[in-house]
C-alpha cells in the first residue's frame, strides 16, 4: 500500500485544501526543525515541549487547558519514532501534537470518514496545508472500509470517538458501525505489544450502549468489554480528565459542558 495511503481520496476535502489561505513556503522547514527540537527533548519533556511550541494555534492552547495533551500522550507511551493512527481525527488537534511527539523518524496516520471531514469543516485545510506536518498522512475512509496494513502501527488513538460505534445516523452519512469488525481490523494493523488508546466522555453506570448515540457518552465498562473481548488486554486507567461536576444526563455538545465533560482515559495493548 502506498504511505500517504489514499491522500486526500474524497474530491470534498481537496477542495477544502485547495480553497483555506495560503501558509508561506517557510512554515515546511520550520516545522520539520521544531519537530527535531521536540524530539531532542529527553523523557518527559517531549510532551511538554510538543504542547509549548509557539507555532501552535490559539484555539488548541485554549483547548489544552481541558484536554492536557501532554499527560495523555505521556499515559499513552507515545515515543519519538513511533508511527500512530489516529482515529477519526476530526480537526487534527492531536494529530498535529503526535507529529511533534513522534518527531522526523517516525508518523502518524490522520484518519477522517467524509462525515467527521463534512463537520470540522476547513480546520482541516487549515492545518496541513502545504505540507505543514510533513510526517503526518492523511487517510479518508470509510466505517469498517480502513483497510489497514498488518502490524503496521505501535499506537492507535480514538479520542472522543469511541462512543461514535454506537452512533447511526444514515441521512447525515454515518451508517452503523460493525463494533466487532471495526477492533479485529485495529488489532491486526497494531503491533504486538502495541497501544489502543481510548479517551471518552463518561455516561451513568449502566447506562445502555445507545447512549453513544444519543448523549454521545458511553460507559467505560462497554468499552473495557467491548475491546478485551477483540482480544486487546486493558493495561491501565487514568483520572487524568475527570470533572466530578459534569451532568451525564446531557449532551456533550451542551454549550455549559462542551469541552469540559468528565472523561476517562483507556491504555489497552495487544499480547506481544
């Protein structure tokens, strides 16, 4: 399979790349020497640097004071020449922070169905335009249409994503995701020993997995059963995201709540 792995492959987003304002021709080679700098950074500090690099847009510094990126990616074990997908990767917040994590050695695969791609909008356009993350690729493809190489990632991320398995909505381009379908294929492209990260928005304890789809929550012990029973092994939890004063009875999308939910974080690995 080609690298750049079907780059660009709906007519929508290459419009939407073609039509965003032009970045000056400097911005490939500086961010290849900021992505150097991040990587010279020794254990911890990388993460630390990648979030503090200054070329980084004001919308995802205000983001990072809910998400922190950098203890996410530290629990996740992300290391410099790693190559990592990052699952239905909306606007590419984290994917631009795994570029520099990862650093000129290794990569990281942005993936979009043409529904996240439709949401974000030119965030997209935005963000890789002339080559502005030169070691990130960007894949579009559908649910359950990955079509991912065989161990070829060390990490796989969904962020805020999970919950989406549960989710159908045909009119709007989302079909229903086959759950089962969807983790083999992520299993058999991860590496053994690998990581599946998983960062979701809590729902009650017990509450069903429509959820997913109506408060787009999901309870984390579905999650824990779902990916284990695909094989993976649950490694560790983090508290790292929690908001005690979140009100599960409401939509994530609530403007009082949004970007601000109770959240859990996942690290799972494949049995080397």
């Amino acid at each position: 399979m080609n690298r750049r792995m079907r780059l660009f492959a709906l007519l929508p987003l290459v419009l939407v790349l073609a039509s965003c304002e032009d970045v000056p021709d400097s911005v490939d080679s500086d961010n290849r020497a900021v992505t150097k700098a991040v990587t010279k950074a020794i254990g911890p500090e990388v993460y630390s640097a990648a979030v503090a690099i200054p070329e980084r847009a004001p919308e995802d510094r205000e983001r990072d004071r809910h998400s922190l990126p950098g203890a996410v990616l530290e629990f996740f074990d992300i290391q410099p020449g790693m190559r990592v997908l990052d699952l239905y990767s909306g606007g590419g917040y984290y994917s631009e922070l795994l570029s520099y994590v990862v650093g000129p050695e290794g990569s990281v695969v942005a993936h979009n169905n043409s529904a996240y791609a439709g949401y974000v909008g030119d965030e997209i356009g935005r963000r890789y335009a002339n080559d502005r993350l030169p070691n990130v690729e960007i894949l579009m493809a559908e649910n359950n249409e990955l079509g991912l190489p065989e161990a070829e990632f060390d990490a796989i991320l969904m962020i805020l994503a999970y919950h989406d398995v549960y989710y159908s909505n045909p009119k709007d381009g989302w079909p229903k995701i086959d759950g089962p379908r969807l983790l083999a294929e992520l299993y058999v492209a991860l590496k053994p020993g690998g990581v599946l990260g998983i960062v979701d928005h809590y729902a009650e304890a017990g509450a069903p997995r429509e959820t997913g789809g109506t408060l787009h929550r999901i309870d984390p012990g579905i999650v824990i059963a779902d990916v284990t029973r695909a094989g993976f092994e649950l490694d560790r939890k983090s508290d790292a995201l929690r908001n005690m004063e979140d009100d599960y009875s409401k939509t994530v999308f609530d403007p009082e709540l949004r970007g601000r939910t109770d959240r859990f974080i996942l690290r799972f690995r494949k049995p080397e």
